[in-house]
C-alpha cells in the first residue's frame, strides 16, 4: 500500500514522541503556576474566631459571646 512504510512508522513515532513531550512541558509549567499562587489567595480572606494554622484543637474551645 505504502511505497516506505519505515519512514511512515517513523513520522508515527517522531510525532507521538513530540505530543508526549508538549504534555510533560505543560503538566511541568501547570504545576509550576500552581506553586508559584500564593497560598492565602486559595484559602480565601481569614475569619475572626477561625484558627490561624491548619491543625485543629485537640478539644473544643468556647469562645465567648460578644
């Protein structure tokens, strides 16, 4: 059917090798971005009353009425 099927099977592979690398490329930049973003603007403002870190209390604290 083709006159070169090796140089067929070749552009075949030269061209999933170019898409697989344009992939790793853009997952790479992708998280890049995302650890260049600034922590507070995911999480959101900060509340009065929500604790600072992310671990939680050990026990319920009462916080008073105001």
């Amino acid at each position: 059917m083709y006159h070169h099927p090796e140089t067929i099977l070749l552009l075949a592979n030269e061209t999933r090798r170019t898409l697989i690398a344009q992939a790793d490329r853009e997952r790479l930049l992708r998280s890049v971005r995302r650890s260049r973003r600034p922590r507070r603007a995911e999480r959101g403002p900060a509340r009065a009353g929500a604790p600072a870190g992310t671990l939680a209390p050990c026990a319920p604290t009462a916080v008073p009425a105001r």
